[in-house]
C-alpha cells in the first residue's frame, strides 16, 4: 500500500483481521444529490454495508490527501460540495497536488480502493459508451465516441463492484460490447439480463447470472484465483418497488438528449443535464429510484464481501 494514500483506522484494522470492507464512491454524495440530502444518502449507504456485517470505506480526496474511509468531518466537506471536483482516475494526481477536494468517480475509487487492499465496491452505475449526440444508440456520425475510464479502468484492477448496470443515458449495447472487449466479466445477480440503471433491463441478455451470494462469490474468488487482473461487474437491478418502466425511460432519455441538442449542451455537461431532464419528466422517480438502489447496491456488496472472506477462511 502507498503512503500516498492515507486509510482510516477502522478500515485500516478491519482489513489487518480479515473483517470484510467495502468501498463507497462519493462522487454520487457530492454531486448526485443537494446538500443536505446527500448526507442522509451517505448515511444510508454506509448503514447498509454495516447491515450486511462489512465495513464501509468512502473514497475521496479531501485537501489533497486521498483517503479511504472517512470521518464525519471529512463526509460533510464531500457533501457540501464547494470547489469539490468530480474526479476519475486521470484527474487524481493533479487535484492532490493542487490541495483541492475532490469527489471520486467508479475509475477514481476502484485504483485507490485496490491500493488499500480492498475488493469489493459499491456504485449506482457504471459509466460507459455515451449515445452520439443527435444519435440513439449505436451509430451517428461526427466527433469520436465519448467512453468512460471506468471501463478500462475495471479492466485494470481486480475489484468486485456492484452496480445496477451503466446509466440510462448512455448507448449500453456499445458499453456491454466494449465490456467484452476488455474481458471484463458481467455477472448478473437475480437477473439474465443488463439492468438500465432506472430500469430492471435494458433487454441485453447476460452470458453468466447467479441466484444467491455463495455462488456469486464462488465465480469472483475463482476469477481471482486465476490471475486473472480484470475487474468483475455484478449487475444488481434496482428494487422492484423503485425500478421504472424500460418503455417510459427510453422515451425520456430520448426526450432529454433532444433537449440537450436543441440547447447545444455538449461535452460534460450534456450529463448533469439530461439527468436533471429526467427527474423531470419523471415526476421525481429518477430520484427516488437512485436512492433505493444505491442502498441496495451497497447491501449486496456488504453481502458479498462477507462471502468472499468466508470462503478465504
């Protein structure tokens, strides 16, 4: 482990006597919801790791120093969000070298998560292929595809994460396809196919689904076991109760991409505002839907994690 990266001691202990850990992204406190909403979703998500006999480790930078597990001080400067940067893996170096805060994306906190010796992560959903502007799906013509480092990032670093899927917005037959690609596996967990996020699935049929944790961490550990040096995504749908309809979504995301054309939004902020379009036009649902499977992304990791060290005792 570096001593560039400093680890709380409650996960630093938990990961020296073999207690199982999870890491929390905390990009989706600082940016996915206002302050103080995104406290109580932080709360939320770390109780559900507990719930589920893990210990949760947040993932930040907080006055340049990377850290893995945070204090309550160190959450509520996340949460608050003031000239707190959203941060993938490129953007790591410079923003500690610069004495900023900065909030970690999927790519981000799996590299510091791995540093510290942790395996399993929690996420809403993964980044991807992004839709060519003014083009559903694959195709369209123009600038190159905007892709996500988390993909190679997962294809770099032997970290479990949990996820329901990749964003709604983004072109997922392309994200599923460059998955492949890279070898990473996908695993579905009570489902066969890829979730959408919002939606339960995106109608992209999964080559590998699991029914229970013990045979989910049966496939993780072996891929371990095996040298192999990818990363596995579980793809966890969202709640019944929160999930919306595929038909409805795909309507709005259509809507709210239209939108973002018409404006001449483009580059990274084509993002914030097609997710602000969608909660929206879904009466707040996205919102609601966010919230509930991010707690149950987090359960499922905590149970996960638990099995992987049951298994290594």
């Amino acid at each position: 482990m570096s001593g560039a990266t400093r680890v709380s001691e409650e996960v630093r202990r938990a990961l020296a006597s073999g207690v199982p850990v999870v890491a929390l992204e905390s990009a989706i406190v600082a940016h996915g919801f206002p302050h103080p909403e995104n406290l109580a979703v932080a709360r939320t998500l770390s109780e559900s790791v507990r719930a589920a006999g893990a210990v949760p480790a947040m993932v930040a930078i907080v006055a340049g120093e990377a850290r893995v597990g945070l204090d309550a001080a160190a959450v509520e400067t996340v949460a608050r969000g003031e000239a707190v940067r959203k941060c993938g893996i490129a953007d790591i170096a410079a923003v500690c070298a610069g004495g900023g805060h900065g909030a970690t994306t999927v790519s981000a906190s799996v590299a510091l998560a791995a540093e510290a010796g942790i395996d399993v992560f929690a996420t809403g959903g993964l980044g991807g292929v992004h839709r060519r502007q003014g083009a559903p799906g694959i195709g369209g013509r123009g600038a190159p595809p905007d892709v996500s480092a988390d993909l190679l990032a997962l294809s770099r670093t032997p970290v479990a994460v949990v996820g329901s899927g990749a964003k709604a917005l983004l072109d997922l037959p392309a994200t599923v396809e460059a998955l492949e690609s890279l070898g990473v596996p996908v695993y579905g967990f009570g489902t066969s196919h890829f979730p959408a996020f919002y939606a339960a699935s995106s109608g992209i049929p999964l080559r590998h689904a699991f029914g229970d944790v013990e045979s989910l961490a049966a496939a993780v550990a072996r891929q371990r076991a095996l040298g192999l040096r990818s990363g596995v995504l579980v793809c966890n749908p969202p709640p019944d109760e929160a999930a919306l309809p595929s038909a409805d979504l795909e309507r709005w995301v259509g809507e709210a991409l239209a939108g973002a054309a018409e404006e001449g939004v483009a580059g990274s902020d084509v993002t914030p505002h097609v997710l602000e379009a969608l909660h929206r036009l879904s009466g707040g649902r996205t919102v609601a839907c966010n919230k509930a499977l991010a707690a149950s992304n987090a359960a499922l990791a905590g149970r996960l994690a638990a099995a992987l060290v049951a298994r290594r005792e």
